[in-house]
C-alpha cells in the first residue's frame, strides 16, 4: 500500500511524517507566550485567522535546547481533537510516495525518540524514522496514546 510521507529536519535529523496528518507548512512569526503552560509549548501564533498552539519539538523530545532560534521558525501544522497545533521543526525537505512497509526500529533511540517513533522505513535507499505527529504533541515523560492503551 502506497502513502503520501513528509520528509522533514528535526533536531538535525531526517525523519519521516505521515503527509495525510500534515494540514501546512508554515513559517511563525511572532510568538505569544502562555503563563504556566508545559515546558514543551513555545506559544501561540497566529495563521490565518486560527490561533495555533505552538509545540517545540526539541523540547517534546526532551533534547537539548537548538541554537540561538532564527527569525523564520519552520512548522507543520496539524488538527488533532479540534485543536490546532505548529510543531517546530528545522525544515521541510519534500513529499514522497513510497509503498510503506514499516520496519522495527533497530537503532538505540533516546527516550524522547523512542516514544515518538512507529518504525523505520526506507526512502531512496536511506533509512527514515517514521515518528507519528500525535505523540510529538504531549510533554516529555508522557506516553505516547498507544503505550497508554497497552498498559
């Protein structure tokens, strides 16, 4: 079976995202911050005419902190639950279709990695992670939805 996949740069690493939970991808400008929110989420911006709560990835995957930010701040954006959300993410490389066979993860993978990760695939013979949106979304510690569900 074949799927749409967004090839993108997060925390110096390719990755892959499945396209079809992928509504944009966007620059942010200015960010509003939230008093009290998780360490994870970086603000709220403003996309045509939504209000966006914004996600920092690194700190989602408990990473350490990326250099000094740019001015142009890169995101997918995405709809989960009626909610909209920009994940930061370095940059977006390109859409491919590939026929997904999704692989077991093989690498020792970080704990941050390793709760985000669904398999491994390949893309033009290099090996992509493929890293489900949903649980880049909750703080660091938090289980993904399915290892919730499996405890």
């Amino acid at each position: 079976m074949s799927e749409l996949l967004l090839i993108v740069t997060l925390a110096g690493q390719r990755i892959a995202l499945r396209a079809a939970d992928v509504e944009a991808v966007v620059e942010i400008g200015a960010l509003v911050p939230v008093p009290r929110a998780a360490a994870h989420v970086a603000g709220l911006a403003a996309l045509r005419s939504k209000v966006l709560t914004v996600i920092d990835c690194h700190a989602s995957l408990a990473l350490e902190a990326p250099r000094p930010r740019r001015r142009r701040r890169h995101a997918i954006v995405t709809t989960v639950d009626g909610h909209n959300y920009a994940l930061l993410i370095d940059q977006a490389e390109d859409v491919v279709e590939v026929a997904l066979e999704l692989q077991p993860v093989r690498a020792r993978l970080s704990p941050g990695w390793r709760r985000v990760a669904q398999g491994m695939t390949e893309i033009d013979g290099a090996p992509l992670l493929l890293v489900d949106i949903q649980a880049l979304l909750a703080a660091p510690g938090v289980p993904a939805a399915d290892d919730a569900r499996a405890a």
